[in-house]
C-alpha cells in the first residue's frame, strides 16, 4: 500500500500559543496528533515531550513485537517521560496530553492506532465518514450512559472535561483500534480545536471536494476559524493510493 500525507497546525483565533504538537513520518508510516494541557506553556511541553518519545520508541528495533505491543510500549514510555519532567519542575505539575498514534503495516496495508483523550482519528471512505476512536471525555461517557444527546455533549460546558490522558496518571489505558486501507481511503488525525468547531457533517464536506491534500488540510483548518477557532487546530491526512 502507497499513501501520501500532510499536516497542518494553526493557534487558531482566541489562542496565543500552540500546544498541539504532531509527527508526521512518512517514511516510517508513524503519524501522531497530541494536544497537550496545563499552565505557563505546560501543556505544549507535555505535547512534544509525548510525541518525541513516540518517535524515539517506535525508532527502536521491533525485536519481532506485534504493531500493538510496540505502540502500547512507547505510549507508556512517553506517559513516564510527562510524569518524570513534571516531577523535577514543580512549575509543570500537572501537565498531560492526549495522544492518537497511527502506525502503518506497509506490507499488508493494515493500521494501528493508540488512542488516549479527545483528539480524533477519522475514515473517509467512498463518501462517508467514519470516527475510528472514542472520546475519553466526560460528556462522552454521559451521552454512553443515555445522558445526554450527542448534541447535547457539542455544546456542554463540559465538552472538554478528560477523563483519560497521557502524564496524568502512571498507568493510562490505551485504546488500541485496528482496521484495513483501501486505495483512495483517507485517514484523518485532528485536535479537538478542529472537531469541536467543525462538525462532521462539513468536515466530510470539505474531504468529498477531493483537493489536493496540502489544501484540504489548509482548508478544514480555515473552517474551524471561520467557526471561532477557540483552540488550537491540527490535522493530519494520509490517503492510501494504492
């Protein structure tokens, strides 16, 4: 399987700093949105803390491990790297991330993803678009319980409120998602900067018009601005071309 990708980032409108971070290793087909949290630039300390080790440890030499274990392994690697540096600088006490990790199996054209919080993973397949991973959010889990209504959750004070995350806690649980490419399938990674103020009915609006990929990124990034850009945007595109 041959994909092309891209990436995009943006503070949006109502933010003076970014603390999204993404890696985007295309030759390595190891793909991450994180978008971190906490105060005095914490959180954007925690963000590329997590995805620098995610990098480094999927780097190593699998040793014959499964894409599950491998990813499993570096997610935890970077959850003990946050809780250590918040350790020794008392000034980041009590930063996290969330972190969705996409990992390619170039030779059967499989995917893995490790999931932690509230940025998203997304299949756009002949048309219709499919959410991949679940929100770790407190909304999310009123609207599991018959709570709230999905609409309900988009709105709430509380949308953002996590109930997972990456440096919070020593043991996160990783929600580890896999599935197949098909040629012409797109995956998208996005912050929640991005899905909180595009809803999926125009993000899938915006992928159908079938641009090319560097502008499909500028421009799901422009429409969560011309929505109110409350928060940081990233994206992230991999098409499978073959």
């Amino acid at each position: 399987m041959r994909f092309r990708a891209t990436a995009t980032t943006d503070p949006g409108l109502r933010r003076s700093e970014n603390e999204d971070a993404y890696l985007l290793d295309t030759e390595g087909g190891l793909f991450c949105v994180a978008d971190g949290m906490g105060g005095h630039a914490a959180g954007e300390v925690a963000s590329r803390l997590a995805v620098e080790v995610l990098a480094r440890e999927m780097a190593r030499p699998d040793d014959g491990a499964t894409l599950d274990a491998r990813l499993r392994a570096a997610v935890a690697a970077a959850n003990r790297a946050i809780l250590e540096t918040a350790e020794r600088d008392p000034a980041l006490a009590g930063m996290g991330t969330t972190l969705t990790a996409l990992a390619l199996a170039r030779d059967d054209g499989g995917y893995t993803i490790a999931h932690v919080g509230d940025s998203r993973a997304y299949l756009f397949r002949r048309g219709k678009l499919s959410q991949l991973t679940a929100d770790h959010t407190w909304v999310q889990q009123q609207v599991d319980a018959g709570l709230l209504t999905p609409e309900e959750a988009r709105g709430h004070p509380f949308s953002s409120m996590l109930v997972r995350a990456v440096g919070i806690a020593a043991d996160p649980e990783i929600d580890i998602i896999r599935g197949d490419l098909e040629p012409g399938d797109l995956i998208l990674l996005c912050s929640d900067g991005l899905s909180g103020m595009v809803d999926d009915d125009e993000i899938a609006s915006i992928l159908a018009r079938d641009l090319p990929l560097d502008d499909t990124a500028r421009e799901l990034a422009a429409a969560a601005n011309r929505n109110g850009g409350a928060d940081n945007i990233t994206a992230i595109l991999i098409r499978a071309t073959e």
